[in-house]
C-alpha cells in the first residue's frame, strides 16, 4: 500500500511543482494549494460510488462483461471532470484567493493532480501483487498518461475561467460550464480510443495529449502576462 501510495502521488507532486513554478511570482497560498490537492484526492470516492452506481443506467451489459459504450465512457468522464471542478471551486474559487486569472488554472490543476494520485495509486495496489517493477511498467505507463490527461482537462476548464475573469457573472459561469464540457469531451475520448489500442496507436494517443499540454501552456503566457507586470 505504502509503495502504491507513493508511485501514485509521487508523479502528482512533481507536475505540481511544474505549475506551481509557472505562478513563482504571485505564488498562491501554500494552505489553499494543500487543501485544494486533498480536495481532489478525497473526491475520488464519492466518484467511483457514482461510477459504480450509474452502470447499471447507462450501460446494464457492461456488468455481465461487455466493453465500456461511449455513453458510458461520457458519463465517467463528467463525472470526474465535475468533481475536479467542485474542489477546485469549494477549497480555493470562491474565496478571495481566487484575484487573478491564472489562479483558477493553478487550483485546477493542483484539484486534478490530487484526484490522479489516488486513482493511479489504487491502480498500482492492484497491479503491485504481479511484482513493482511489473505494477510500475504496466499497460503503457497508465498512471502516466491518466496524470497527463486529468492535468490536460482540468486545465482545459481553468483556461475558460480565465479567459472570463473580467468578464460578468453571467458569462462566467457561461465559460466555466463550456470548460466543463470540453474537459469530458476530451477525457471521454482518450478513453474511448485508449482501450484495446496499442503500439503506434497508442502512442500517437499520447503525443495528442503532449500537443494539448504545449497548447495548455501557450494559453496560459496567453492569460498570465496581460493580466498585471510579472517578474
């Protein structure tokens, strides 16, 4: 469990450094970016007690063992993509921490990477039986690439935030809601052409989502500078 715990949170923490390191000049509250990453690390069991619930709605063969429908595929994805939102909004939001642009990207992102380093380390509990070294390297460096894209998505929904910073409330919520939805959209497709692919497939897969993080990226010089003189 302890190793698990660490190779799933451990990835978490360094891509947090990364973003966290993109905010060193107006560097948010260290309590709020703790409190936003448990946030995210404890949404992920309200989560899987939907996405377990919700089965039996959407997609009844999937429990006698048939593939996961899109529809299916969607349902997940909004799910989390909803609940990486929520923490993000209820820790860090809607307090006054919440004064410049960037930051609803930085307490996305942190929200996101608290909820991947749990999902990754329940994945690795359950592969470590099979040996570390095989829990670690397996099945295409999945905590990897679900870390990768919780980080694109949740990104995805903090760009749309920002961009409406100056803008009214109405229009705020207009753009949260639409990064929301562009965020399942994304993550309902990497699901959707990750399972059963492999090789080249599966790693132009991930070079999509290495292009999404580079736009990610470009956008957030994009909100970052104009928004007031950084260092």
């Amino acid at each position: 469990m302890f190793v698990a715990f660490l190779g799933g949170v451990l990835p978490a923490m360094l891509w947090l450094a990364f973003w966290l390191f993109e905010d060193r000049c107006e560097p948010e509250p260290k309590r709020y970016i703790f409190l936003t990453f448990l946030a995210g690390m404890l949404s992920v069991a309200p989560v899987l007690l939907i996405e377990k619930g919700i089965v039996p709605y959407v997609d009844p063969e999937f429990l006698a063992g048939a593939a996961a429908t899109p529809a299916l595929l969607l349902a997940w994805a909004t799910t989390e993509e909803v609940f990486k939102f929520a923490a993000a909004y209820v820790v860090a939001l809607r307090s006054w921490v919440f004064d410049e642009p960037i930051d609803a990207i930085i307490y996305l992102v942190t929200a996101a990477l608290g909820f991947s380093s749990i999902e990754n380390a329940l994945f690795l509990w359950g592969a470590l039986p099979q040996g570390v070294l095989h829990g670690v390297l397996t099945e295409d460096l999945r905590f990897v690439g679900a870390t990768l894209l919780h980080t694109l998505s949740s990104a995805t929904i903090g760009v749309s935030i920002a961009l409406s910073f100056y803008k009214s409330r109405a229009l705020r919520a207009l753009y949260a809601l639409t990064g929301v939805i562009l965020a399942a959209a994304l993550h309902t497709l990497f699901n959707f052409f990750i399972l059963g692919s492999s090789g080249a497939a599966t790693f132009f897969i991930f070079l999509c989502i290495w292009f999404g993080i580079i736009a990610i990226l470009l956008l957030v010089e994009k909100v970052k500078y104009p928004s007031r003189d950084y260092c």
